[in-house]
C-alpha cells in the first residue's frame, strides 16, 4: 500500500542549496524548550534548530554521489547532527561539507592525518571534503582495508584477520612465509613477529610477500628485490622474517601491487609510487631492477588521487578519484591490448582508458590478470579486456579484446567484486554468487561438479559459469582470490561474510591451507581452511 491510497501524507523532499553557516546563524535564533543541538561543541558561534530542514541528512549524503550501497553503510544519520563535532568552526563551509567533514574524521586513514595534511588531501581532491569522502570510501570498498582477506599467490598463500594478525602457507623457498625459516607450511601458521603490528592490506609475488600496516609502514619478506623477474631467480639475499622497507618510511603507505619486473605502492593521499622496471623508462622513469628506492608515477596522476592500484605482467592498473566520476588509467607493456587503449603499443605514462565514458560506465574495481584486466562498474555491469586465450574474457570466445567490453553474458548479475588471474576470471555478484571462467587447469575455477577421478574438471569454460560448488556452503562470498602468475599452478580462495575461507586448485606446495592425500596434488572442490578470519 503506497502513501497516496492508505490516507497518509506524501513527504515532500527538496535539494537544498549549500549555503555557508553564516548564513543560517546570521540571524538571531529563539530559545527552544527542548534540547538544543550545538554544532561546536563548546565553542558555540550559534543554534539552530535541525527540524527547520529534515531533507539536509538526505541532502549531505547525496551530494557526496554515493550510491544507495554507500548510503546503506553509513550511519541513518550522521552524528555531526546529534552530538558536539569537536572540531573548531569554519563559517565558510556549507552544512553538507562540514557533515562530509565530520564523516571524514570517522575513517581509519584519516584519523590520524594532521591538519595540514588534511587540508593537502581536500585540495588534491578537488577541495571538497564531499570529494574527500568519497575518495576515501572508494578506497575502503575496492580494497577491503580494515577487514579479513586471502591472498592466493603464486605458490604461497597470506591470509590476514579482521583485527589485522596475518597467518602464511605453502611455498617458503626464499622466505616468502616469515617464520625466520624457508621449510613449507601445509597450515596456516602465524607470524608471531607481527605481534602488536595491526596488518590492513597483503600483496605476494613470487617468492616475495609485502605487507601494510595501520600506521602505513610497509613490511617485506622473501626475495630482497622489488623488480626481478619471478622465475628462477632469487635475489642478491633472501629475508625470512618480516622487515620494514626503509625507503618508504617517509610515505603513508594503504595498498602494494607486487607485478612482475616492478612493484607499486599507493600512499594515502592517492600518489603512486614504482621501484624498478626502468630500462628504457617503461614506467616513466630510468632506474636499474635492484633499485630500492620508490619512483613517484609521472604524467597524468600526478594531481589525481587514485584509490586503487593493480599489477599485471608488465603493467599497471590505476583507479583514479576524480570530481566527475571514477576512472581507470593504465601505464606499461601494451601487449595483448592489455592497456585498453584501442592498441598493443606500450604507454610509459599513465593514460585515462576513455572506453568507459563511451560505455557510460563508473568503474568501481579494478582487476589486473597475467595478460588481461577486468572491471567493475557502480551499475554491477563487467567489463573486460586483452588477451582472451581460453576464455578469460568471457565473451564465448578466446579472441582479444584491445577495449573494455561488457561481459553480456553476466547482463542479469549485479556485481560488486572481480578477480583475474593468468587467463582466468572470477565474478562475485550482490547476492554472494560467484562465476568464473577461463583456463580450468588445476581445477582453479570451481566447476567440479562430478566425482572425483571421473570427467574433466579441467576444461576451459569461455563464458561464465556459476561455481556451484560455492551454493553449497550456504554462506555469502565476499572476496574470491586466485594466483595471478604465469609460472605457478592456479589455486584460489573464496571468503565468506563470516570469515570463513574455502580453498580449491593447486596444493602441490601446501598453498591451499589443507593437507592432500593419497598423491594428490589438487582439490576440485572447495574446502575449509581450518582458520576463522573474523
């Protein structure tokens, strides 16, 4: 029953101009016999009362252009409007921008920022603290910071806890675990050397791990190098236990990308930094691969904060923030179509992919595979691009694609969460679902529908499939991660809202958390990992 037929009122709402406080406090305001709010706190320029506009909480978080999941997430209400903001007043600033303000104070990388470089942060987003927050909640949505996560990596695996305690397995060749040792885990096992270090984001590469912490220290273990290529090479030294990288102490770190040939790190401000994989400035910059010092990413991101970064064979994915919307910027090898640029010549700059303007598409998450990329748009649509060997682009066929081109076989899926690897392609949709297609070899996609020994689970699959095996777990899938290397057998992991992970693929090395039998070297089905991530 509608508003109209059961008698009741239609509420009327209306989009308010910004208007500086002065201009509401200006005049004198009656005394009202009920609890008057302060803006201030204790520091009271003047009241007034909220009811006089019930469509500005409406209002505040509309202008910052969050979608209703956004809103959803937020407080019904923000406390600016309920409690002593704590902070001095700034008459210059609308109602809608000190409230965005008062939400900014709420996120975890913006707490501890001192005023200056808050005030650096506003302008380089646009200077609005509107903008400022919807950079930030970007941020937190794409990367899962300050929540559990797995990561599959080419034969070792991290998975870090929603208070921040990180546990390793598998392959530890070069030390890549952190246990002080280069002996497999076939468990996930702690690494005690973290005590008191909350860890927020994990990348691993081949033999190599780097991990973030809340207070943006980056730490590293494995291969000491952050450009060498991934096979066959181990570095000048190897680190077995955890070590804060000391040329990036000076720089907020949130996010690393470890691809092959470099290394990427994203700082809190929204700035890209590379080590490596100069030669002939491929990245915009001349450097030598045993280079340990970070390289700001030169061009166009120079004055746009991007929110997340993705490495691939050879390039790099950039998830930039702007005022007019989201956008995606790729910089590197071009082979394959990778960059998404119309062509396979390389870019030794970052350069904007405008096939999403054309496709009308606000890309949300970003994805980086060996050899082809994938996105996510605010709308749920995919799209993907570059090398379509075995399917991975899914479009039902293995050709390249040298654009972003909706997946239309996912039309009727809303997704919110994308995964690539060397020639394969997960999908999570709002529900929980997850899809995947691409290279079946080591069972990594899922579709193990039949009995063990019987059929084959290693099919190629060119359009998307949804992975049954994960309906039966009964829980919602919030994160898929699988191995992102073109020298190491696939396994992937999916994580539940529950903070349980489920892992299948390759476990030849101990990758999968979960002990194999009888010679096997692989698991065709999802299964528990016996660690609870929440």
């Amino acid at each position: 029953m509608d508003a109209t037929t059961s008698g009741t009122p239609t509420i009327q709402y209306h989009n308010i101009p910004d208007q500086p406080i002065t201009a509401i406090v200006a005049a004198p305001v009656p005394t009202f016999q009920r609890q008057v709010r302060h803006c201030f706190g204790d520091s009271t320029p003047g009241e007034f009362p909220l009811a006089a506009n019930p469509s500005i909480v409406l209002h505040v978080l509309t202008a910052c252009n969050l979608d209703p999941q956004d809103l959803a997430k937020l407080e019904a209400t923000c406390s600016f409007f309920r409690q002593p903001a704590n902070f001095a007043p700034d008459y210059e600033l609308s109602i809608s921008e000190l409230a965005a303000l008062d939400m900014c104070q709420k996120r975890a990388i913006f707490k501890p920022m001192t005023d200056e470089e808050r005030q650096n942060l506003k302008q380089r987003c646009g200077e609005s603290w509107k903008l400022v927050l919807r950079f930030l909640l970007a941020g937190e949505a794409c990367c899962r910071r300050e929540k559990s996560q797995a990561i599959a990596g080419p034969g070792h695996s991290i998975a870090v806890t929603s208070t921040g305690v990180v546990y390793s397995f598998g392959s530890n060749s070069s030390g890549q675990l952190g246990h002080g040792t280069t002996e497999e885990e076939w468990r996930p096992r702690q690494i005690r050397s973290l005590q008191g270090i909350r860890i927020i984001q994990a990348s691993a590469g081949a033999g190599r791990t780097m991990l973030i912490s809340d207070a943006g220290r980056v730490y590293a273990f494995g291969k000491d190098s952050f450009g060498e290529a991934e096979y066959g090479v181990q570095g000048t030294k190897l680190v077995t236990t955890p070590q804060p990288v000391e040329s990036l102490k000076d720089i907020f770190v949130v996010q690393a990308a470890i691809g092959n040939f470099f290394t990427a790190v994203l700082s809190r401000e929204g700035r890209v930094y590379t080590f490596s994989w100069g030669k002939d400035s491929k990245l915009g910059h001349q450097t030598e691969p045993n280079d340990v010092e970070p390289q700001p990413l030169l061009g166009a991101l120079e004055n746009i904060p991007v929110v997340q970064i993705a490495a691939g064979y050879c390039y790099l994915l950039c998830l930039a923030c702007q005022p007019s919307g989201m956008s995606v910027y790729s910089v590197g090898c071009g082979l394959g179509g990778k960059l998404g640029h119309g062509s396979r010549t390389d870019e030794k700059h970052p350069r904007l992919i405008e096939q999403f303007q054309l496709l009308n598409l606000q890309p949300v998450v970003v994805a980086a595979g060996a050899w082809h990329a994938a996105v996510v748009g605010r709308d749920g649509r995919v799209c993907t691009w570059g090398w379509g060997r075995y399917g991975c682009l899914g479009h039902g066929n293995e050709e390249c694609e040298s654009v972003p081109k909706v997946v239309e076989a996912l039309s009727k899926v809303k997704a919110v969460h994308v995964a690539t690897g060397d020639y394969t392609t997960f999908v999570v949709s709002d529900d929980g679902d997850v899809y995947s297609f691409g290279c079946g070899e080591s069972a990594s996609l899922g579709h193990n529908s039949v009995a063990e020994g019987q059929g084959n689970r290693h099919a190629n699959v060119l359009s998307p499939e949804l992975v049954t095996s994960l309906k039966q777990v009964n829980e919602r899938v919030v994160q898929i991660s699988l191995t992102n290397s073109i020298y190491w057998n696939a396994h992937t992991f999916a994580l539940t809202e529950s903070g349980k992970l489920y892992a299948f693929g390759a476990g030849d090395k101990g990758q999968l958390g979960i002990e194999l039998v009888n010679n096997q070297t692989e698991r065709g089905n999802p299964e528990r990992v016996d660690i609870d991530l929440n």
